[in-house]
C-alpha cells in the first residue's frame, strides 16, 4: 500500500473556480478558502468530505434544505447529491475537503 505525504504548507494559494475562492489542491484533496460574499454560481454533484478549519459554511442541498458546518464539525455529501456552498459570514471560511 502506497503512501503520499501533502505539505500544504509549502504550496501556494491558487485562484479557485471563482473570485472569492483560493485552494491548495493534490489530487481529490483540497485545502480550500471562501472569502465573505462567495456563492457557488452553480450547483455541484460531486461528493465530498468536508471539514471546516475557521469559520462557518451553508451548504444548500438540492430537495433537502440548507445546512450550516461550524469550524471543528464535518459533513459528507453523496456523490450525485447536488449541492451549493456559500459564505454568509464577514471572514473567511476555510475547509479541507476530499472529493470522489
């Protein structure tokens, strides 16, 4: 069984999907900044675990109403479960995610 240590700490911040969000991305991990106003433009199907480091995230997911992760809390969205993440706070949320 094969290994891969992730120096986040060594990698730059790179522009995201959109203008208010940066990543440090290796493969399905992503280590992932949204700042104050972010709203993902469209809804996403992609599954994930998603742990909040700062801040608080709303996830509005499709047919099932909008849930609020808090930094220390963790969810996990099914893959084909569409979803869309914003930032409603005045500071920066940030989350590492891994996606399937």
């Amino acid at each position: 069984m094969g290994h891969q240590l992730i120096a986040f700490d060594k990698l730059d911040w790179q522009p995201g999907n959109h203008p208010l969000e940066t990543k440090k991305n290796v493969g399905s991990v992503t280590l992932l900044r949204f700042e104050p106003s972010f709203e993902d433009p469209s809804w996403c199907p992609n599954g994930h675990i998603i742990h909040v480091i700062a801040g608080s995230l709303e996830l509005s997911i499709e047919d099932h109403g909008t849930i609020t992760v808090s930094a220390g809390n963790a969810c996990t969205i099914d893959a084909g479960t569409r979803h869309q993440a914003r930032n409603v706070e005045d500071h920066t949320v940030e989350m590492f995610i891994v996606s399937s």
